[in-house]
C-alpha cells in the first residue's frame, strides 16, 4: 500500500533523453512513495537509461579492439586479442566474450544508426540483437537500408513484431536472393531428437514450409481443444503434446478421429497474385512468406482451410477475400479476420482464427454486432486483459487500436504494414 504522502516525479520524466540529469531525476526517486501511475514513467525511464548505458559497454567494447589493432598485424588477431582481454574483464566464457565483441563490432562499424537508437534509448539491447541478427545475410549497404526503413515503428514493436516486419523488408530488398535462401533451407529439411537433462527428449523438424507447418500447427491445435472437458485435467500445452506424439505414432487420440483441419490465413497484394511484383505475402501467426510461397497457398490451398485476403497494392486495404477447399464461415468474422489478421492487443501475434471477436462496447450495454464494433482477441487477452483487468481500446480511422490500461496509460498497436 501507498503511503498517505505521495511523491510527485519531475515533469516531462517520460520523454526526457538518457544522460547525467535523467539519471540524477531518477536516483532521487523513491518508486515505493509515487503512484501508480508514475511507477510506469520510472520504469521506462529506466529502461531508456539502461539501453543508453548497454550501447556504451558495447561502444567500448569496439574500443578495446581499435587499441588492438595498432598492435596486431590483422584485423583477426586484433579482435581475438580484444577478445581475450574482454573475456577476462568482465568474467565472460569465452564463447560469451566472441558473441558479444561480434556484436559490438556490428553497431559500430555496420550499423551505426543501431547504435544510435540503442544509446538514445528508443530500443532495448533485445530488439537491437534482433534487428543485427535478422540483417546478417544481407550486404552492408541492404543492412543500413533495412535498419533505415525499421528505425522510426522500431521502438513500438515487440521482439516477435519486429523479427516479422525485418523478415519482410529483407524479402522486398532482396527478393531472388530471398527465394533462393528459401529454397536452400528447405533442401536441408531435417528431424532431430536430442535428450534433455531431465531425461526427455525433444523432437523438432527443422527448415519445414511454413505453409504446412502453420497448417499441421492449427490441426493439433483444434484436435487438443476437442479433447478439453469431461473431466480432463491435461493442459492445452500437454493436450498438443500428446496428440502431435499420437499422431506420429499412427494411435488417433480419442474423439479426434473426425476432426476437420485448421484454419490458415494468408494475405497477399493483387500485384504480387498476378506475378506482377515479388512482395511478400503475410501468413498469419508466422509473418512474411515469399512471393511464389504466397501465390501457392492462394491458389492451391492444402488439407486445411486456407483463407486468402487480395490487399490492394498501394494502401494494403482488402479489396477481396475467400477460402479454399472448405464451406466459408459466417461473413462477419470472415470480414473482420480479414482486416484484422491476429489479435488486436499491442505485441500479440495470435492469429485471428484463433481468436475471440470481441465488441469493442460490450454486448451486455448495448454494443452492437457488426464489424465496425468487432475486433479479434486471443483468449487471454479477451478474457484476463479486456475484461479481467479492465482494459478499453477504440479502433483508430487509418487502422490499429488505442488501448487503455487500468492504470490510465495508453498503448496503440499499430496497423500491419501494406
């Protein structure tokens, strides 16, 4: 519980740039004695501090190797010996040391514009491993671009949103050598076992087609959510656990011998459908696919349900929708599932399929039931977030939605890219 007194925080906490006077505001504050809603100001505060700070060990890490290079006669000799030193000063293996140096040699000599939304604290040292990891295939000169067309909607994704908005923007960079990338992978397509310390096991397929995976995925998924009920104590995880393993074994799990498959959406602009242009298409829950990939689904479809939106090319707008293979469903939730391709909370990257809809004024009070007032939810979010924890949102004109948490502050997700 709060104290009576309540401590005010200094005005414009919130936007104020990481350096000495931000760090002086906050080691004066006493988070335990400001309110509710300041405690969230403190944190991001914080956390802006702390990226600000994680760009400067990284910057002196490239340092290290620069005093190096005047001593070692290659450019390789010098970094292990950076290495080295750096791998003794900070207590690192020697593994962590190579990973780290690699890193901070990338922010400093690949990707500088990184660095600077590191240090400025716009991103977190999470998101910026994630865009220097996805970039690693692509030239110097594409990196930089990429980096350039990601920096200003960076700071508003998560980790997962951002993988996916970096994936597609590498694929329209590059798109043959995107192709090409796809087809090598799915050459080395493999099983592994591999045993775990508690003595089980995992078992993965590696490099598979995302198409088949997101359409094998929603069919465990929809057989675990029969078998729920009548006394199961199983969770959903163990539920998918046992079927994928019933499945491979040749044993059908009980109830589920008759159930019809999945549903998989995909998006995909009308340029790229007619072979016009190679951007790539947005499979929903997994990201962006490759054109060709994109063209298949649309107009093969597997054993699942496969629902394709046709986006216009220049705004993403839909400007038709349907199924393969399989009856639609009712025209509300397929319009709605068209527009909205997961779940509508900021980050969440459920697909719409899989979701609630949800009315944006609630039902009970008169909400009405059309598509303007629907919007999809996983079922975390709609029970325990929307409902639960009260949280309100309002659909924005140019697309995404304005949350609102209990605690007054504000959060917008951002409309899927065209």
């Amino acid at each position: 519980m709060l104290e009576e007194h309540i401590d005010t925080i200094p005005a414009g906490l919130d936007s104020m740039e990481p350096g000495p006077v931000l760090a002086g505001f906050l080691a004066s504050i006493d988070v335990a004695r400001v309110s509710a809603y300041d405690r969230i100001v403190v944190l991001r505060a914080h956390q802006r501090m702390a990226s600000h700070y994680q760009a400067r060990v990284y910057r002196d890490m490239a340092a290290v190797v620069d005093v190096m290079s005047e001593e070692e006669p290659t450019p390789e000799f010098a970094a292990d010996a950076a290495a080295a030193e750096i791998r003794a000063a900070l207590r690192l293996t020697r593994r962590a040391a190579d990973t780290e140096l690699a890193f901070a040699l990338d922010l400093e000599r690949r990707l500088p514009r990184l660095a600077s939304l590191l240090s400025s604290g716009d991103i977190d040292a999470r998101r910026a491993r994630v865009i220097e990891r996805s970039t690693v295939h692509l030239t110097d000169g594409a990196a930089r671009l990429v980096v350039d067309r990601i920096a200003d909607v960076a700071p508003q994704l998560t980790t997962g949103q951002l993988a996916a908005r970096i994936r597609r923007l590498c694929i329209e960079a590059a798109p043959e050598q995107a192709a090409d990338r796809f087809r090598r992978a799915v050459e080395d397509r493999r099983v592994v076992v591999e045993p775990n310390e508690s003595g089980t096991a995992n078992l993965m397929g590696l490099d598979l087609t995302p198409d088949r995976v997101a359409a094998i995925s929603r069919r465990i998924n929809a057989m675990a959510r029969t078998m729920r009920g009548g006394g199961e104590t199983r969770t959903m995880d163990q539920l998918r656990a046992d079927v994928f393993m019933d499945l491979l074994s040749g044993k059908v799990s009980a109830g589920c011998d008759t159930m019809p498959a999945g549903v998989v959406d995909i998006r995909v602009d009308l340029d790229t459908l007619i072979g016009l242009s190679e951007h790539p298409g947005e499979l929903a829950g997994y990201g962006p696919v490759i054109a060709d990939l994109a063209r298949k689904i649309a107009e093969d479809g597997l054993d699942a349900e496969w629902r394709y939106t046709i986006t216009d090319t220049a705004s993403g707008n839909p400007v038709a929708n349907g199924m393969t293979r399989r009856r639609p469903t009712a025209g509300q939730r397929r319009s709605v599932e068209s527009r909205d391709l997961t779940c509508v909370f900021p980050g969440c990257r459920m697909p719409a399929t899989d979701c609630d809809l949800d009315h944006s004024i609630p039902w009970a009070q008169g909400g009405p039931t059309d598509e303007e007032h629907l919007a999809p939810l996983c079922r975390h979010d709609h029970i325990t977030v929307r409902h639960g924890a009260g949280w309100g949102y309002r659909r924005l004109p140019g697309g995404g939605y304005r949350w609102t948490s209990r605690l007054g502050h504000t959060y917008t997700s951002i409309r899927r890219p065209p």
